[in-house]
C-alpha cells in the first residue's frame, strides 16, 4: 500500500487550514459593496398572511429594501420542489403542495419565511425585520403526524386532503398476512423514531452576488452538492439559466444530509441581489438553523414480526407514518419508501416483506434526509423487534439473530435489494468478543451490588450506500442520476489535480482522494490537489451524501485515471522505444518491465505537453475526465453492542462501553473510517438519550430551538468506542468500497435501547431516553429482572 | 459608535463599533481574522473561543468594548506563521477534525485546559473539560486523544526542561 497509498493511516492534508484559522467557509466570504439580509419569518405555525406593511422598515437606518414573496413570484422565481415522485398505492401521484421561497397568502410552520430586508449591516437588517408588520389571521395548527391524519385535522395544503402527501407499499401484502396467519409465534411492537436536528456546526448561509454587466449570479452557499444546487435553481426555481449561475460551496462546517437541500434563503439572495444591485450575504443564526434546516426522522410505526417454531422469520409487516412537515423538502419523499422499507429486510433472510407508509404534511419544519435517511429508522424498528422478540421467546438476542442470518451472496430481498456480499456472523462474532458478551452477567452481579443497573444490547444493522444507480432510481421515482463525475489534470511538470463532483464538508477526501492517485501513480500526496465544490472548475457532479463520496466518486476518479494511465503508457513506450504493454507505472516512474529503461512521471508529463515527440496521431495533453455510474447499492453491514449503568435513583445511563464491528468493503484511509464512525455513533447515542425536536402541540411553536433547550451530545456525555472491521470487499465497484459515513448513526440507537430495556427489564421506553424516561420507567412495573 | 482599542495577536489594534458589537464580531468584520467562529446563539457551543489576557473565554458573550485594553489570543496566532502549536499538531496527528468548523474554539479550549491542569488530566477530565465546546463530527473520541497526547508533550517538556 505503500506510506501514503491506499490503506494507509494518513494525517489528512486539510487540516492545517482548520487548525489555524485558515479555512474558508462561506459565512467569511467579503466581496465588495456586499450588504447583508435577515428574513422576516412567521411567529405562527399555520396563519393566513393578510397584509404587509414594511414603510416603518424601510424608512431605518441602513436599510436598503425589504422585497416580500409577491415581488418574488411577480419576478417569476418558481416555487420549490420535491425532486422524487412517489405514487400511491393506487397508482395516483404524491401530492406536492406549493412551497414559495417567501410565503404570499400562507404560513404553514413558525420559521416560514415572508421577507427579507437588505441593510448595510447584519444587525440594522435584524433590527428593521422587527419593524415589518406582517398581519397574520391565524389557523387551527396540527404538528404530529397521527393527528393530522384524523378526520377534522387541520388542513395545511388544498392539493392534499386529509393533510396525507401519498399512500405506499411495497412488498407482498398476501405472503406476508399468510405468514402471520400461519406463524408459531408473532411479536407485534410500536416504534417511534423520534424528530431531530441535523445541527452541523456551521450554520448555513449563503452570499448572492449579481453582475448586471454580465447578467450573470455567483452563490457562495453552505451545499454538499454545488452542482445539483445549480440545477434545480436554474430548472426549476427560474434564478437564472446555468451558464449565468456560478455556484461555489468553499469549505463547509458539516452537512449530515441538511446542507444537500437548495433552501429559500439562496434563491432569494440572489433574487434580492439582482433587485437591490448589492451583493447579499445572510448567514442563519442557531435559532434560525433549529427553525428552518431540514429536520430528520420523525416515524411512527407498527410492527409484526412472524417466526415458525424453530425461530425462523417467516414474515415481517409494517406499518409507517411518516411526518414530512410543512412542505415536501428536495429528497423527503425517498427517504421513508426507497431510502427506508427497502432495507427492512435487515441481515436477515425474510421470505415476506410488506411495508405501507403514508406520508403526512404537519405545521412544522420540513424533514428530509438526515445521516442515514431513511436507514436509521429501518434499523431501529427491526433492531428493536429482533430484540424483543428474543425476549418473548426467550432465548439470546444472538442466536435469534445468528439463526436468521442471510449466509450466501448474492442474495435478492423481498424488498427489491439485492445484496452483493457479506458476512455478518464475523461482525456479530467480533462485537461480542470484543464486548466480553460472556462475562456480562457477572459485570451485572457486581454493578447490582452497587445498587447500579446494568443492561447489555445488540443491533444488527445493514444499509445501501453508494447512492446510487441511476437507472434504477430513476425506475423508482428520482429526478435526477446519481452517478459521479471526475477529471483527472496531470500538469506539465507531474503535479496532479483531480477534480471531482464529490464535495467534502469534514470527510477528508483532500486526503483519501489523493491516496487513491498515490497509489496507482506512486506519487507522493503533496503533489495532488482535489478540487471541487464549484461549478465554474468542474464539470456536472452529484455531491455528497449517502456515504457515496468512495463507492461512486473515487471510481469515477478511477475511470479517470486508467484512462491518463492508459495515454501515459503509450508515450512511456514511444519514448522508451518499448512495447505499450510492457510498461509499468511504479514509484513514480513508468518502466519498461523486464528492463532497466525507466522515465520518471514528471518526463512524460512533460513530453505530454511539449508534444514534440509524440506517437503519430496522439494529442497533446496528459488530462482525462470520466463519469461513473455504479451497477447496485454498496450494503456496508456490522453489529454494534451498548453496556450501560443506570443509576435507578436518577435514571441516569452511564454508557460502560461500546463496541462497533463493521463491514465497509475495502478502506482507503482507517484513521479516517475510525472518525466516521466515532461521529456517527455520537450522532446515533445522541438520538437514543438525547436530541428530540419538540413541539407545542396547541400553537406549534418549537420548543428545542437552542442549544439550551435541544440536547446535543458534549464530550462528557461519551464514551470512547472500540472498533474494529471485518471487510469483505464489495464486488461492485473497482475499488471494493461499501461506504462508512453513515453506519455509526443507523447502528448505534437500537443498541443503545436494547441495552438500557435490558437493564430496566421491561420494553415500554421510547427515545431519546432521557433520565426521567428511564426513572419513570423503572418504577414501571415488575421487571424481567426481579422475575429472574 | 465607541472606539476600542486591543491588542490582538500581540499587535495593538483599534477600530469603531456599535456598543452593543458583540467580541467575535469585532475579531471577524473589523479585524478578519475569521478563524474564530460562531455556531450558536446562547453561549453553549464554543466555537467562538479565544484567550482573553490569557483565559479561555467565549467570544460571543462580551462585548468588544469590555476587551478594550485587554490581549486576545485567537486561533490565528497560537503559533507563529507555518508552525503549529502542539495542540493543534496533535489534533493533526490523531484525526482531531473532521469539518474543522467548531476546531479553533476546541484547539483555544484545549490549550488553556492544558495550561490549567499543570499536567493532571485523564480522559475523564478532558472530557469535563470540554464540554462548553461541541462538535457534531468527530464524537470527540479523537479529540479527547489529541488532548491527552498534546498535554502529555507540553508537560513532558516542561519536566524535561526542569530536569
């Protein structure tokens, strides 16, 4: 692998910019005459806008203008969009209700945006916003999903009755109600995956900057897809046709899925810049962020899991409600179909699958992807129910799991995945070794002794990655690809830029990319560069999200680079007089095999570029570009074990220790795996004891929109985690990567919640479980416990 | 408009703002050292940490009239110029960042932490130590290594020179 090379534990390349102040996020951005925008947002969760006054506004210090949604729509900018059509199961299409960058007639959640005013200062704008009288008639409000379902709900949308966006299933509803019907023994549990805040810790913003000479727009913007930002802004939104919309997403502080979606905000800065002749920057406060970045989750569900007399699933039936807030967000009808009851297969080998879902709209902030979509919520229902049927049936939560295992590969869920390769016994082995699975009940003896409840938990979990093949999916319903692009640029004297359509908002593919062109060219790291993250320097890409940046972006930088192999070798053999298949490329050098004739890299770039002695008919030039499109999903897969102490006088959960054992294919970088798993299980723990959005029921005004209110998981909430990895090389792409981004936060919560009911003896607990949670739920009842 | 005049990053600075010019705003319009960030409102995350005459302190929660005549420290100028401070050589070292975003507050945390301890700190105490920083990435496993390792080089120096 050599010391930089694939699989090496490389320091990443970026991290002197971050660690010295260096880095370049968009809120740093200053270009000239640039002024700054606050929007003007609805106080109330659904309210009829019957006038705006905005002279008092307009009249104050340092303001420019304040433009509202008529403006907006006068000037044609088009309403936002859901990007994936799904059709219910009566073949009718998702109903998609209007969602206007600015709100003309209606607010539908308390963050809706209705103005925006321009001043010369961030806080002359935020001051004249509270100027801007906005009469509002409110309306009755609905902010949980079940509630909007019942008849006499408020209505939020006309294009939607009953407040539902589509009815959907899939799988086969007979086979599996005959699997129950027949089944020795059927667990049957309500799951609630609860709403949460993606939170990165750069809040987004976004500069629009209008050039009236070239009528021409750049947005500096927090995306982790430039390119699909350019896209749906120039197609659909109407801002400006692409080739007069730069779009640059520089360094971006996190994403977790909320930086993927193009936002009010971007597309009425740039409109505002156009109107006002100023560039306008407006960078959303943590309020604003809790009030308007995508939420995650939010699934309410009923289970029934069939197992024959040997413990065998013989059928597996869900029932989901998925709350998709106010509007319907760019991805958020894949996340709970597509994204979601396809993997409700699991690890396990499930003759009949039927999942229905509906999809609701409520009075609150809209929810999409968020680390894992769709994934996590999956995991967590069957996690969950695999453990509490062990419980009923009474036997190990392991052998139930070990019995069920899917063992040979290919192998074709009913649930349309197909997975490629596996082996999830070496996972479930390794966790349990590694945790001293074993000697748990004598850890609990003497955690009892201490008057300390010990609990000990599993979870099994799989997901899709590599997002995604684009002609399935566009089989499924997307509006777009998904494939990757990537240009590889060896200049005059060998130093290499790799351009990509991947975006890197805390990956590290400055390095991992740079160890892939390392290890095929034998070139040191230092002398690649990645680039991405704007539209003007690469070509069309996809973006970042899906743990698809290694599976799908890197073999679209293979394809690259077999080709800029491919044309070096033929100029190595010219100038070597040597036969093209005898060259090797090693060390930085191309050789003539066999021999000792070599060239170092940097000479044939050169002779690449001078072209004064080429073979006959090549063109100049050592530059290649390539798309790649992967054949399947890459299916990452591991077990991960929780051990907690709680403190029955406070209900406090000590996390003892954690253990993940993962399967992401083959690694190019394990320090920088290990990271990507830490962060997600920080994620997925935070969702299990912590994070909740919640809201007032009677006004829908959010209640966790703070730091000081929403539990985000601190250092001392933590435990360090062990790791450890059991690949097996993916089949479906040339680099045998599955993907790793995602996996700590889809795998961690049912561990967590398996652990702490196993401590607490009974299984009425729903997350995050938070110390009054779990006190309450201890003094609940007998426990299996006491019982034993 | 008040005048403040600071010195920052050993250089004396000054520069006019509103009253109500919240520290870490000063640092990043009036002075651009945009390094030191804000992540939130109510003084929770910490991203905006910087050493005040010496003391950690977060940003956000003073005004840049309260610093006048004050020595800030930010990020910028923890090391001198193509050098890196221990701490932020050993976030480097164990894969301490992954956005880097909420890294300069933790690296300025970090440092006085360090500096605080005289040497005793476990992980335990480092993890109580920063939790007035969050991160969303890394789960601070890797945070909390960079920490110990760059405590155990500074005050392993420390021991050596005095020996």
């Amino acid at each position: 692998m050599g010391v930089e090379g694939i699989g090496a534990r490389v320091a990443r390349k970026e991290d002197k910019r971050f660690l010295t102040g260096k880095g370049r996020y968009t809120d740093d951005m200053v270009v000239p005459g640039m002024k700054f925008a606050y929007f003007v947002r609805s106080p109330h969760a659904h309210a009829r806008i019957t006038g705006i006054d905005a002279s008092a506004a307009k009249a104050m210090p340092g303001v420019i203008d304040v433009l509202d949604g008529k403006q907006l729509q006068a000037d044609g900018i088009g309403n936002l969009i859901c990007g994936w059509m799904i059709h219910s199961k009566d073949g009718s299409p998702m109903k998609m209700g209007a969602w206007r960058p600015l709100a003309v007639d209606t607010v539908r959640y308390v963050g809706d945006a209705v103005a925006i005013v321009v001043a010369d200062s961030a806080a002359e704008a935020r001051d004249a916003s509270e100027a801007v009288v906005v009469d509002y008639e409110e309306l009755p409000v609905v902010t949980t999903s079940l509630a909007a379902l019942e008849a006499g709900a408020p209505q939020i949308h006309p294009e939607a009755p009953g407040n539902l966006i589509f009815d959907w299933q899939i799988g086969d509803p007979a086979a599996t109600d005959k699997a129950i019907s027949e089944a020795a023994h059927v667990t049957e549990i309500e799951i609630l995956n609860n709403r949460l805040s993606p939170n990165p810790m750069e809040p987004r913003a976004t500069l629009g900057i209008y050039d009236s000479a070239e009528d021409h727009f750049t947005c500096y913007t927090t995306s982790q897809n430039p390119h699909v930002a350019r896209l749906v802004m120039s197609a659909f939104y109407n801002v400006a046709p692409e080739n007069k919309l730069r779009v640059i997403a520089p360094d971006v502080g996190g994403g977790f899925g909320s930086k993927i979606y193009i936002y009010p905000e971007e597309i009425v800065c740039l409109w505002a810049s156009k109107k006002t002749s100023v560039p306008v920057k407006w960078t959303s406060d943590r309020t604003e962020a809790f009030l308007t970045d995508a939420h995650g989750r939010d699934h309410v569900s009923k289970v029934k899991m069939a197992f024959d007399k040997d413990h065998r699933i013989i059928g597996l039936k869900v029932d989901t409600i998925a709350n998709l807030g106010a509007y319907m967000s760019l991805f958020s009808s894949a996340v709970p179909t597509y994204l979601y009851a396809t993997l409700l297969s699991g690890q396990y080998a499930i003759p009949a699958i039927h999942a229905n879902v509906r999809t609701v709209y409520t009075n609150t902030v809209p929810v999409d992807a968020y680390r894992g979509a769709g994934r996590p919520e999956a995991t967590y229902l069957l996690e969950r129910t695999m453990e509490v049927a062990a419980r009923e049936l009474g036997v190990s939560p392991a052998e139930l799991r070990r019995k069920n295992f899917i063992r040979s590969f290919p192998y074709q869920t009913p649930v349309i995945m197909n997975y490629d390769a596996g082996d999830y016994e070496a996972s479930l082995n390794a966790a349990m070794e590694a945790a001293d699975w074993n000697g748990f009940p004598a850890r609990r003896a003497e955690a009892e002794r201490r008057g300390k409840k010990r609990g000990i938990g599993m979870s099994c979990y799989i997901e899709a990655c590599g997002i995604a093949p684009s002609q399935a999916v566009g089989s499924l319903g997307a509006g777009v690809g998904l494939w990757e692009s990537a240009e590889v640029r060896v200049n005059a004297v060998g130093t290499i830029e790799v351009l990509t359509g991947s975006h890197s908002h805390g990956q590290g593919h400055e390095t991992t990319f740079a160890q892939l062109v390392a290890d095929r060219l034998g070139v040191p790291i230092a002398s690649v560069n990645i680039v991405h993250g704007d539209t003007d320097k690469v070509q069309m890409g996809m973006g970042t999200y899906g743990s698809r940046s290694g599976a799908v972006g890197m073999s679209a930088i293979v394809k690259a680079l077999d080709k800029v192999e491919m044309k070096a070798k033929k100029i190595a053999a010219h100038l070597m007089e040597a036969d093209e298949s005898d060259i090797v490329i090693e060390n930085g050098e191309l050789k003539v095999a066999g021999t000792d004739k070599t060239l170092p890299w940097f000479q044939v770039a050169l002779a690449a570029y001078t072209a004064h002695n080429l073979p006959a008919g090549m063109e100049p030039g050592l530059k290649e570009s390539a798309f790649y499109d992967p054949s399947n999903f890459t299916f990452p897969a591991g077990c991960y074990i929780a051990e907690v102490e709680i403190d029955p006088e406070t209900g406090k959960t000590d996390i003892i220790q954690f253990v993940a054992a993962d399967d992401f294919g083959n690694i190019i970088n394990p320090l920088i795996v290990e990271g990507q798993v830490h962060g997600g299980l920080a994620q997925g723990i935070g969702q299990a004891l912590l994070e909740e959005v919640r809201y007032d029921e009677a006004t829908g005004q959010i209640l966790t929109a703070s730091y000081m209110d929403y539990a985000m998981p601190r250092a001392d909430d933590l435990p360090s985690f062990t790791l450890s990895h059991q690949n097996t090389p993916c089949p479906g792409n040339p680099l045998g990567i599955k993907g790793c981004g995602e996996a700590g936060a889809i795998g961690s919560p049912p561990a967590l919640i398996n652990a702490i009911t196993d401590a607490i003896g009974h299984d009425r607990l729903t997350m995050p479980a938070t110390p009054l949670k779990v006190w309450t739920a201890l003094q609940d009842a007998p426990t299996r416990l006491a019982a034993e | 408009m008040t005048k403040v005049t600071l010195t920052v990053n050993g250089r004396a600075v000054s520069g006019d703002c509103d009253d109500r010019t919240l520290l870490v705003h000063f640092i990043r319009e009036k002075l651009g050292l945009t390094g030191t960030h804000v992540g939130c409102d109510t003084t929770q995350c910490g991203a905006c940490v910087v050493h005040l005459d010496g003391k950690s302190v977060k940003s956000c929660s003073i005004l840049a009239v309260q610093a006048a005549g004050s020595s800030v420290t930010t990020i910028e100028g923890l090391a001198p110029q193509g050098q890196l401070h221990p701490v932020q050589a050993a976030f480097n070292e164990h894969h301490g960042l992954q956005c880097g975003f909420c890294t300069p507050g933790m690296v300025m945390t970090a440092v006085d932490l360090i500096g605080r301890s005289g040497g005793d700190l476990d992980e335990d105490k480092v993890r109580h130590g920063l939790e007035g920083n969050i991160c969303r990435c890394t789960g601070y496993h890797n945070i909390v290594k960079a920490v110990l390792s760059a405590n155990e080089q500074m005050h392993g120096e420390v021991r050596q020179a005095a020996e």
